[in-house]
C-alpha cells in the first residue's frame, strides 16, 4: 500500500511507517514523502492551529498524489498553558473514504526555550540555540533533548500514527465520509 506522507522530515516518515507496521503488521507499504503546505505559521502556536496544520498537510498531499492509499499529515505545534509553553504534535490520516486522528503525549518546555519560540524562534531553531546542536528536528527533538535519548521525536509520534489508524483498522465502527479538504468551511473543527 502506498502512503504519502506530507514532510521531508526523516523522524516524521520514522514515526509514520512504524504506525502503520504496529497496526497492520501483515502488510507491506510503500511510504513517499512530498513537502505539502500546512496553511499556518511555520510554529503552530495552539492546539487548533496544530491540528489545522495536520489536516492540512493530509489534504495538500492528498490532492498532489491521488493515486495513494493512504495520506497523512504531522504537524509538530506549542500551546501556552499557564505561564508554561506545552509541546505536542497532531497526526492526521486520510484515505478515499475516512479520516483518522491523535495527538501525540505533551511535555513542557524549560523557560529558556519557551522564551526564544515567544520570541519568534521555531522549536527546533530554539533547541539548537540552547542544546548547541544543529537540525535537531530531523534527530531526537526537544523531547529527546529533554530526555537525554530516553524518548525521541520519531517515538513521541509513532504511537499517535497508531492511534490514527483506529478507524482504518476499525472501519465498520467508523462511517465513512466525504474526504476532508483543506482550510475548507465544511472541514471538521476543534475548538
């Protein structure tokens, strides 16, 4: 089965294909991976934002490779909570008939990270700045930063790609519907 994944990112297509073999573990797939335009700032910066940017990557994907089984769109975003900056991702799924999606765990960033992506920083430019390293968001992340390796951005992400495959793995449970478009009004919400 073919799935298109909406980033270049070496981790996100790490995390995807993993989902995928952790819930169909019988089948054989052929990921591609093809820069898709999110519609957000380059640092979502709210758990809708995120999302949107997600379902957007899917959609976007979507309709430059239509021959696909499988369109999927991850989308890595921060959220004021308090006086702390949360960090998460959303994972969107897409195929002809419906859509699945999760969010990844969240964790905090410590402030002299949360003060540069205030300040207009990415994450990842933010984490290099402070970690001393160099493209830390096609390596190990914040978390794995964070964590010393314990937990990187591949695996924070692996298992909402699962969780996404609910309703594919699911599907007599899950109704198809109209397949999802981006930034369009009948495109589903969160608020």
């Amino acid at each position: 089965m073919k799935i298109v994944l909406a980033s270049t990112n070496p981790v996100k297509a790490r995390a995807a294909l993993n989902g995928f073999r952790n819930l169909f573990p019988d089948q054989d797939f052929d990921l591609v991976q093809a820069p898709a335009d999110s519609g957000v700032a380059d640092q979502p910066f709210s758990d809708v934002e995120t999302y949107r940017g997600a379902r957007n990557r899917a959609c976007n994907v979507a309709k430059a490779f239509p021959e696909a089984d499988f369109w999927v769109g991850i989308e890595g975003g921060v959220e004021e909570v308090g006086l702390d900056l949360a960090a998460f991702a959303w994972i969107v799924v897409q195929n002809r008939e419906r859509s699945g999606r999760a969010r990844t765990s969240t964790f905090f960033l410590p402030p002299a990270v949360s003060h540069l992506v205030r300040g207009g920083k990415e994450l990842g430019e933010a984490d290099d700045e402070i970690f001393g390293q160099t493209n830390s968001k096609q390596k190990a992340g914040a978390v794995g930063l964070l964590t010393a390796g314990v937990l990187d951005r591949a695996t924070l992400y692996e298992p909402a790609v699962t969780l996404a495959l609910i309703p594919f793995l699911n599907h007599q449970l899950y109704p198809a519907r109209e397949a999802q478009t981006a930034d369009s009004p009948s495109a589903e919400t969160r608020s």
